[in-house]
C-alpha cells in the first residue's frame, strides 16, 4: 500500500484574484467542478493507496475535510500545522505519523497541480516504488516539451530510454530563457515536478543525516498535539522551532541515493494564467473564454468571469489575461501573467481587503457573502449546509433579521427555540443571545439584514461552538 501524503498549504498569489489567501486555488474549481485539491485526491484512489493524508494549515481544516468527504473519503487524515514552515517539517511530520509502517511507501505531492494521463502517472508510479523497494529516494520529472523558465530543472546522466527510474545527477533552479532552450535540445533534463516516492523509514533516515535539526521540533510537535474535532493539531510551540526550508533543499540535493522517474504527459503547476491558459487547450484562435464572457476580433487571450450575472466583454483583444469577479477585476499582459504576485504585493500595502480576502467567506458551517455593505446597514446572503450549526453568540453594536429563502432554519432567540421556513423571518435585538443552524437534509438559504454603529465581524461573544472556535 502506498500512502499519499498531500500537501495542502500556500496561497497561490500568481492565480489573484480568482485564488486569494482566504481561499487559495487548490480548493478552487478553476479546471471543471472539482477542485484542484479533489483531482490530486481522485488520482491517489484505488486499491494501491491506503488513506490519504493531508497537511494543511489552520484557517483550511474544515475546507481540506469538507472537498475530501465530498469525494466519499471520509477516511482522511488531515494534520493541522499551526504555522506554515514550508515542505520539509511538513514532509518530515507525515513520515514521522506513519513510523509504525517503516517499510511503508509516502507517495509526497502537492494539492495544486494538474496531470493530463492519469494511466502514464500511475505507471510512473509503479516504476518509482520499484526504485524505492532498494532504498532510493525517487523524484518526479516530466519531459519537457518547451523552453520553460517559470520551472525548477532536473538533470540526468543522459537522456532517458524508457519510464524506468534514473540516477539523478542534480536540481538545477529556474533558469533564463537561454539555458531553458539548451535544456531541451541536450534532452537530459526534467521539469521538477515536487513529486517524491520513498519508504518511511528511508526517509527518515535521510532526515536524521542531513537534517537532524528539523527532526526534534517535528517530532515534539507531534507528541505535543492533540485531536481536534475530525483533524489532529500539531504543538504550536514546538513546530513553530523548526526551520523554515523546502524539501529540495533540504535533503533531496544532499542526498546519494535520489533516483528520478520521467514522466512523458501533460502538467502543470498551474504557476500563473499563462500556465491555466496552457492547460485549457485554447481554439485555433487561441482563446479560453469561462464563464459569461463575450469575445469579438481577439486572439490569444484568457477571458473568465466568475459571476453569471457579471459579462465580461473582450474586443480586439491579443494576449491578454481578463479575469473577473464580483469584488476585483485583472487586465494583465499574459507575458506578465508571473508578475502577478508583485501586485497582491501592492494591494497588501496599500491595506486593499480584496488582496487576501475572498467575497465568499467560508466557514465550517458553510459560508457567507456581503451583498450590499453602507453605512450602518449590512446585507448578506448565508448558506448553511445539512447538520451546520452556527455558534451561540451575541453582537454589542447591531441588531439582524433574518428571512429564510430556501430550506428550514432552526432559530433560538434567548430561550426561545423555533423552526423558520421559507418566506418567513425573524428579528434579533442587540445583544441577545442567538443561534442558527440547519437541522434539514438539504442546505438553507437566507438573507441577513444588519443595522447597527458598527458591523464588523469580530463584534461576536460566541457562547458555545460545535466547532471549538470559542
């Protein structure tokens, strides 16, 4: 059995405004319905893996189990890393969970890429994990079919003959425009795909010679933890000494038995649109348009809009990436499309909300969105799904209604517990204790209206919380 150990952390800043720090593009659909998260899943199931196992951070625990359970993996495990230290702790953390397996295999990859034969990746696999059976750490490369500088290199002895696993010579970074082209006409290098293969006790073994530094904090943090609800929650404190350092560097260029499995097939790390325009085979006209999007003379370009009732119109258009949403609009040169990162930057300093807040909120009970925000009033639109218990809380600054649209609401008011349904309504005075949840089968919807001095959400006493959040 092979464990797959899922990476589910960063904030996928290249992809703004459709991924954002609050909800980040591994748990966006951006290719198809599923997210990008719920097709590494699908491609880690079957009777040669055993569950999977999810790193993840904090704010996404509930986002990483909700997409999981959608997929029927109800099995998952998900470590909640208090603090983002980069692969390597998290890397070195799975394998330690899985210490009582040592001769297990930890298949290692991320949440946010995008494999386009999933028979070839499997094949692939089988090859690494007969590399791995002799001790080899095993890399994944995948041929490359252009002069690509927005990705890391591995360079082989010689150009490979077949799919069967090769001794790694070196990683070599992301080069210039000039070295990419000689790397792919010497045909000896890989793209570095941030996939790995290796049993558990070899590479905790590599840990230990090249890395014994990390291997403490990680292994405190572990006995440190505790279960949280459907998650387990590293130490804080302990996981927080550990190095911040990414898994190449930390043990994959120090050590000797790294073997690499080529992999001939379509990917992407989804690294910017340019890459999202790559990967949704653009017309012979080389246009990708999503979504309510009307596009007159335009050629080369990405158009998306993520609101039905938001039509995004292109004329005349080449090269040129348009993405929009409710809150926030991107025009960008797609040669530029990298250089996206640099204006989240910006936004960040000029304390723009839309740089890291997403317009839908969710939250483990489901989520909510702002439909019209004034001063001293608030609309907002709420969904709850099945079972969804909001927290027993109460508001110093203002008071709500709430009109349910569509399923039942259970409502408690100060002492008072009542079912509300559709096309009816409820008023909640200011600082009365309150709480709403859904106790159908089928998700609620309704429209809350807020009046008061100050609307802000942390203007919230919670109570009681199903979800441990008081």
């Amino acid at each position: 059995m092979i464990h797959p150990v899922i990476l589910c952390g960063g904030s996928g800043t290249r992809l703004w405004p459709a991924s954002r720090k609050a909800y980040p593009k591994q748990f966006a659909p951006l290719i198809g319905e599923q997210s990008l998260y719920q097709m590494a899943l699908q491609r880690l199931t079957g009777p040669d893996f055993a569950a999977p196992l999810i790193m993840t951070g904090d704010d996404f625990r509930f986002m990483a189990t909700e997409q999981a359970q959608d997929l029927g993996l109800s099995d998952a495990r998900v470590i909640v890393e208090p603090i983002g230290r980069d692969t390597a702790p998290a890397i070195l953390t799975a394998a330690l969970s899985l210490a009582d397996t040592p001769d297990a295999m930890m298949l290692v990859a991320p949440s946010d890429h995008v494999i386009g034969d999933l028979p070839a990746f499997l094949t692939a696999i089988k090859a690494a994990a007969e590399a791995a059976q002799t001790g080899a750490l095993v890399t994944f490369g995948i041929t490359p079919d252009r002069p690509e500088t927005g990705y890391g290199y591995l360079e082989l002895p010689q150009t490979p003959d077949s799919g069967a696993a090769i001794k790694l010579n070196s990683f070599r970074e992301k080069p210039d425009a000039a070295t990419a082209q000689q790397m792919l006409e010497a045909g000896n290098y890989l793209w570095n795909a941030g996939i790995f293969l290796f049993r558990v006790k070899d590479i905790i073994a590599a840990f230990n010679q090249h890395a014994p530094d990390l291997v403490t904090p990680c292994q405190a943090a572990i006995d440190a933890g505790s279960d949280d609800l459907d998650f387990f929650r590293l130490g804080a404190n302990e996981y927080a000494q550990a190095a911040a350092i990414s898994f190449d560097y930390a043990i994959m260029e120090k050590a000797q038995t790294v073997m690499a499995v080529p992999l001939s097939c379509a990917w992407s790390d989804l690294g910017s649109w340019d890459a999202l325009w790559q990967t949704q085979s653009p017309d012979a006209d080389g246009m990708v348009e999503i979504g309510a999007v009307t596009a007159l003379d335009c050629t080369n370009s990405y158009l998306r809009s993520e609101e039905d009732t938001l039509q995004l119109v292109g004329l005349g258009l080449d090269n040129i990436v348009a993405v929009a949403m409710r809150d926030a609009v991107l025009v960008a040169d797609k040669s530029r499309s990298q250089d996206v990162k640099a204006i989240v930057g910006a936004l960040r300093t000029q304390k723009v909300a839309q740089a890291d807040d997403y317009p839908r909120f969710y939250r483990p009970w489901g989520w909510y969105e702002t439909l019209c925000l004034d001063a001293r009033f608030q609309v907002k639109r709420i969904m709850v799904k099945p079972g969804g218990v909001l927290s027993l809380q109460s508001h110093h600054h203002r008071s709500e209604h709430w009109i349910v649209v569509a399923g039942t609401a259970e409502v408690t008011i100060g002492k008072d517990t009542k079912l509300v349904t559709e096309n009816e309504g409820v008023y909640i005075p200011l600082g009365t204790v309150h709480r709403l949840s859904n106790p159908g089968k089928l998700p609620m919807y309704l429209i809350e209206v807020q009046t008061g001095g100050y609307l802000g959400e942390d203007d919230i006493t919670r109570y009681e919380d199903a979800y441990d959040r008081t």
